[in-house]
C-alpha cells in the first residue's frame, strides 16, 4: 500500500567550504577518526568514521531563536517543540516580477495564526552563486513583520538571502518576529514542491544551550500529489 503522504525537503545541505552568508567563514568538515586509523581500534573488519565540523551557526538553512536578537531571549534549548515541529504550513507565493519588499497586502485574508508561514521569492535558484549575495534579496518589511507578529504566526521562514533587507544596519523583521517569540528560518529551499495550504512543517535544530542559531533540517509532511 502506497503512503498517503510525502516528505518534502527544503533544506540545502551542508558542505566543506559552501558559504551561505558572505563575509562569514565557510564550514570545514574533516575527519576526527579515518576509516583506516579505526582498523586499529575494533576488530577484524569493523571500522568506523568519526567526523568533525568546524563552522559558524549561521550555515545552511538555519533557524534563529530569540536569543539571536536579544540578550534575555529564549536560546536554542529553551525553543518549546509546539514551535518547531508538526505546525501547520502555508506558503505565500510571490510573481516573480515582484518588487523586493514583501508587502503585507500579500498577506490579506490568510489565517496565520499559529502557522508556519513560508514565503516563497525563488531566490534560492541563486544559491552559490554571486547574485545571491549582492543585495537585491526578496525581504518582509516592517510591516508585514508586524502584521505576522500581531496574526499570531508561529514560525516564518523565507527561501532568501535575509528576512530583512540588508542594505542597512536595521534589521526590523528580526527584531519585532524574535521579540515574540516567534522563530526565523532562512535560506530555505525547493519551496514550490509545498502546496500553498494543508501541509505540516518542521524545522528542528539541535538543543544547544547558549546559541540562538543553528542549521536545521527543514521538511514538510504533504497529501501526495
């Protein structure tokens, strides 16, 4: 019997030297125990490999807790898992001759309460190259920021460089989203394989405790098409 559902990934890898924000070191994974230093260890065919990775926590698809913006905001370990995992997703799809700001008329009669709320730009088609660097990403405004916050959202995330436009220092998206708790994932992926609606999501990181950032592997949970 075929499964009713399928999961759907929309998270970049991560990789050996792969820069995701520029001006930020890239990942470096190596080996802490080869397959063949552990031939001395075990027994007679049986080996082992031990990785190790060394990379800031702003890699990849990653997710920011409040900690990230602010001080006395929960960190990574403190993230309740009604705020992660299993929310109800909806995608708001934007044309692609769309103005960088993301307007929060785009929002107009959603029911965002207690969502995953995704906004899909396409600018991940960009990711690796140079273009998704240069400062012309798809960003939420103000606004909108606001207008989630104040709908009840319970993640949002977007497919782009940044939620916030940085072409300045401010970073209000941030600011207003992770005062309320609410977290951010960034630099998600292959978005247009969601439907807009009846979707669950999940973006879980690992439970650190004294960071407000860190990769996850985002997913959602669909009907099959």
């Amino acid at each position: 019997m075929e499964p009713e559902h399928e999961l759907i990934d929309v998270s970049h890898a991560v990789e050996d030297g792969m820069i995701t924000y520029k001006g930020l070191p890239a990942p470096s994974i190596t080996d802490h125990l080869t397959r063949v230093q552990s031939r001395k260890v075990y027994a007679s065919g049986t080996e082992f490999q031990i990785g190790k990775i060394e990379m800031v926590a702003n890699t990849g698809t990653y997710l920011d807790s409040p900690f990230h913006r602010y001080a006395d905001g929960a960190d990574l370990s403190a993230l309740n898992l009604s705020s992660l995992a299993n929310l109800e997703g909806i995608v708001v799809r934007r044309r692609a001759d769309a103005e960088r700001s993301i307007l929060v008329e785009e929002l107009a009669g959603l029911d965002l309460n207690g969502k995953a709320v995704l906004f899909h730009t396409g600018w991940d088609r960009h990711w690796r190259t140079e273009e998704y660097f240069n400062g012309t990403h798809p960003f939420v405004t103000e606004e909108t920021a606001q207008h989630l916050a104040q709908s009840g959202a319970a993640l949002v995330g977007i497919d782009s460089y940044n939620i916030d436009d940085t072409k300045g220092g401010t970073r209000p998206a941030h600011s207003i989203l992770l005062k309320q708790g609410i977290p951010i994932v960034e630099h998600l992926c292959r978005l247009s394989k969601l439907p807009d609606q009846n979707f669950k999501f999940f973006a879980v990181p690992v439970k650190v405790r004294g960071f407000g950032t860190f990769p996850v592997r985002a997913f959602g949970i669909a009907p099959k098409r």
